[in-house]
C-alpha cells in the first residue's frame, strides 16, 4: 500500500505522444529553410571544393572532361609568393587598418550620441543611415569623381588653395593614395553600422553605477575604461570579428576605384585576386583552390567567436 502512495502515476500515452509530436515540429519548420540553405550554400561549396582538384579552365566551360590534379592547384597557389602570398600580405594589412579605424570612429560616434541633444542624434542618425543606406557601387562612384584626375572636387579645391594648377594629377594612380581613398571610402559605409549598434550597447549600462563612478572621483576615460567598455565587450568582439571579415573580403570598391585609374597588379586584394584568376584569366580550378584557402582563413577568424559565444550560452 506505501508503495503504491509513494510512486507517481503513471503518464497518459497522450502526452507521450504529444510530446514526441513536439520534438519532431522545430525539425519540421526548420526542414525549408534548411533546404533551402543546403542548396544555395551548401552546393557552391561543395562544388568550389570538387573545382579546386581539378584542372578546370575555359575548355572545361565547353564540356570538355575536367582532369583531376589532387593538390597541385593547392601547391601552385601556395608557392606563388609574388602572387597570392603578397596579395594575401597586402589585404591582411588593409583589414588590420580598416577594423582599426573603424572600430574607433564607431566608438567615438557611439559616445557623442549619448552626449548630444535629441536634436542633434536625430540629424547625425539621419547622416548616418544616409551613407549607411547607399550602394557600395553608387558610393564608390561618387568617390571616384571626387578624386576624379581632371574635373575631381579635390583637384579644384587644392589649385583654388595652393595657387598651383593640380589638374591632370590621379591619386589612383599612385598604391598609397590609392588605399587611402579606399580606406575613406569602406570606412565611411561601415562606420553607420558600427555607431549604431555600440550606441545602442552603451545605452543598456545602468546611469546609477556612472553617477557613482563620478562621485567616487573617477574620470571620463576611467568610466569608460572601466565601466562602459566591459559592458558592451560581447559586442565588440562581435563587430571586430565581422569588421574582419568584411573588409577582408572587400571586392567593389576595389574593381571600381582599378577600373577609374588604379594599378591592378598594386592594388589588388584578394577578392579581386580571385575574381581575375578565375573570370578574367580562365583558371578556374587556381581560383577555386584560393577560394577554399579564403573560406578557411574565414573560418579560422571566426572560430574565437563562435567558441566564445558557445561558452557564454553554457554558462
């Protein structure tokens, strides 16, 4: 008689089955877009891997049999230091200044949000979602005629400054101001992006532990060293790995601002790197390979985060 008072009643094959039904719904609402997924991403990776073993050029495009060549595609990209191992130099060093510059006009952006007047937010967020909003083949265009050799806004500017007659000079033309113009311009559409979402992190920290950071005597630098900072620190890592990627990966700005006045083979990142070697020269097993080395340099500056934001959720 304990026995039965002490063990639960057993339950109903009902909720057993209603239960089962629930596990296999998320799977079931999920199974489109994984479809959907599996076909639009999955196929061109799987099909960039099988390219990259293959010998595969323009007559491979007419039905000709690929050949497969195992890892000489890898070997010939990875021995190439002239080619891709300075273009892949010259690209990580862009994205370095690029997360940099960005990271930290975001930041002082984001600060003097929260400082300005409603007023004033509202206009400098209006700015900002105008550069933020416009097309990266329109905003590069617009750059390019600022800097354009003959009639450029800037020409014009520095021979009405300087009395000297500056048209006909190319700032393209030249690696150095070439990136410059490029960093203006990536920096000034990723900028929006960044302010906002820091913005929107540092006004989540509470105003009462501020207040009692400046009564204790501390700083503006020391409240946002030691206060604002660690509370938006998920969010930085976030932006700085996506800022990596992004600007790692840069191809518009580039093709544009070579096809106004720039050198090509000075200048190229390794998004262009791919496009050349695999549309314009026809080797498209080479670029395949480069782009399998792409994807995992990807994945190896992805992998912190990824892990990190794992160990968060278990916490």
């Amino acid at each position: 008689m304990s026995s039965t008072l002490l063990d639960p009643p057993a339950p109903p094959r009902q909720l057993i089955r209603q239960k089962r039904r629930r596990s296999y719904l998320p799977w079931l609402l999920l199974s489109a877009t994984m479809v959907i997924l599996g076909v639009m991403t999955g196929y061109p990776v799987v099909r960039l891997l099988v390219m990259s073993f293959q010998e595969y050029e323009r007559a491979q495009l007419m039905g000709v049999p690929a050949e497969w060549v195992g890892f000489d595609n890898y070997a010939a990209v990875l021995t190439d230091v002239e080619g891709f191992w300075t273009v892949f130099a010259r690209s990580f060093a862009l994205m370095i200044v690029l997360v940099v510059i960005t990271m930290v006009l975001g930041m002082l952006v984001a600060l003097l949000m929260i400082r300005v007047g409603k007023r004033m937010r509202l206009l400098m967020s209006v700015g900002l979602l105008l550069a933020w909003a416009m097309p990266t083949l329109a905003a590069t265009t617009v750059w390019g005629w600022v800097f354009d050799t003959q009639y450029g806004v800037v020409n014009n500017l520095l021979t009405a400054i300087t009395g000297d007659r500056w048209f006909g000079y190319s700032w393209l033309i030249n690696p150095l101001s070439f990136f410059v113009i490029l960093t203006c311009i990536v920096v000034w559409g990723a900028v929006p992006f960044v302010a906002f979402t820091l913005y929107a992190g540092l006004t989540q920290v509470p105003e009462e532990v501020m207040e009692a950071a400046q009564l204790d005597g501390a700083s503006a630098f020391q409240r946002f060293r030691l206060i604002q900072v660690p509370y938006v620190r998920g969010i930085i890592t976030v932006l700085v790995v996506l800022s990596m990627i992004w600007d790692l990966k840069v191809f518009t700005q580039v093709f544009v601002l070579q096809d106004i006045g720039g050198d090509r083979e000075l200048t190229n990142t390794i998004g262009v790197y791919i496009y050349q070697t695999g549309m314009a020269q026809g080797h498209y097993g080479m670029a395949s390979a480069i782009g399998v080395i792409f994807v995992v340099v990807m994945l190896t500056i992805a992998y912190p985060y990824v892990r990190r934001t794992l160990r968060e959720d278990e916490q």
